[in-house]
C-alpha cells in the first residue's frame, strides 16, 4: 500500500562497492527531498533505516564476493525479516537470486528462488532477427497491480543495462516482465522485497516515480 509517510525517514543505500550510487542517490533526493538518503557500508546504519535499497553493477563473481565478504548476505535477510521496504536494483536484483549462469557459475544470495540466465552469443527475435547483448536501452515493461506501479502506466518504458536475465521459479513472484527476443522477468516482488532488473534512477519519468512509490511504500502488496 502507498501511504503518506513521515518526514525525515532515513533511506540507507548500501555500498558494496559494485552500484551506480550517485545516481541513486540524486534520484531518491530529487522526488523526497524531505528525506535522509545515505550511502553506506556500515550495517548498523542500514539496520536503523527506515528503508534499504540494495543496488549493483558489473559482474556478479565480484559482486558476491564483496557481499559475502562484507556480510551483507545476512545483513540484506535480517533487514527483510524486520519488514521494512527493500529495494533491489539491477544485479543487486540477481544477486538475490539462487545462481547466476554468470562468469562459469555463481551461488547467489538465496533470498528468491530462480536462476540467471544468459541471452548468449547469438541472441535472436522472434523474426530470427539478431540482438545485441547486453540488452541496453529503453524498453517496455508490463506490470502487475503492486504498489509500487502506482501512477505508472502499462508498458511504460525502463532503461536496462544487462546481459543476464532472471527467470523466477515461483510465477507468484513475478511483478513485471519484459521481451527481448524471449521474455524475462524485469521485476519480483515478495512481502516487503521488490527488486527490478531496470535502472529506475536512469528511466526519467518512469523510473522516479517508482522511486517515489518505493519511498511511500508501507511494504505490504
């Protein structure tokens, strides 16, 4: 549920050392001003925060071994245990998934149940057509009725950066998908966990307002 909520919230973004957390950051003060987004690697400031947004980019092998380095696997299933909103972004989307296909194999997190995959060398459209890969660039996503999508119309279009995709095992799971020569599941949602394959910090209209719904979001569906 969407629901007006308290000034001076504090929004923790986690630095793994593996995000674009510069943009994340501007775009969360842009549509909250009134509220204290802070970049850190320090656990007892993410579990004081109101909401947790766990971005990430580049290749999940690095990614991971500074998440489980650092403890953030733990750290990332107590947050969501307490039931605060939890954003994923990006890998940080696939980092909580089972395994990645991604540099031979990685163990993922484990938090959602699903795989990621790889759109191959010679990815191709319906058509027969070939794709690039990474995927990069604007396309449409089509979503449920989650909160998160509020005042955001249907198959509104998302910038994506990626060569993996995900494919949940749980259809229950999925909030949002997106074609690409197949499609593929752009968005996940569970109790108080959201994730997105998407940058919403780069999707212009779009992507602010779903930050702004993440802000005002109570974390129940």
């Amino acid at each position: 549920m969407i629901q007006a909520v308290k000034n001076h919230q504090t929004v923790a973004v986690i630095d793994y050392g593996m995000g674009n957390l510069h943009s994340v950051k501007s775009a969360l003060e842009h549509v909250a001003p009134e509220q204290k987004v802070v970049v850190t690697s320090d656990p007892a400031v993410v579990a004081a925060a109101d909401r947790v947004i766990f971005p990430g980019v580049g290749a999940i092998r690095d990614c991971m071994a500074e998440i489980n380095r650092l403890g953030f696997d733990q750290l990332l299933r107590e947050q969501i245990a307490t039931g605060k909103p939890v954003l994923g972004i990006c890998v940080g989307m696939q980092a909580l998934m089972n395994h990645s296909e991604e540099n031979n194999g990685v163990d993922c997190i484990n938090i959602l149940p699903g795989q990621v995959k790889f759109f191959g060398e010679h990815h191709k459209d319906a058509q027969g057509n070939a794709l690039k890969v990474p995927h990069m660039g604007w396309n449409q996503v089509h979503h449920n009725d989650h909160p998160l999508w509020a005042n955001i119309p249907q198959d509104a279009r998302f910038y994506f950066v990626h060569s993996f995709y995900i494919q949940a095992d749980e259809s229950n799971l999925v909030s949002a998908s997106c074609d690409y020569g197949l499609s593929f599941h752009a968005a996940l949602s569970h109790n108080n966990l959201f994730a997105v394959q998407f940058h919403p910090e780069k999707s212009h209209t779009a992507g602010l307002q779903l930050l702004k719904n993440f802000l005002q979001w109570d974390g129940k569906a």
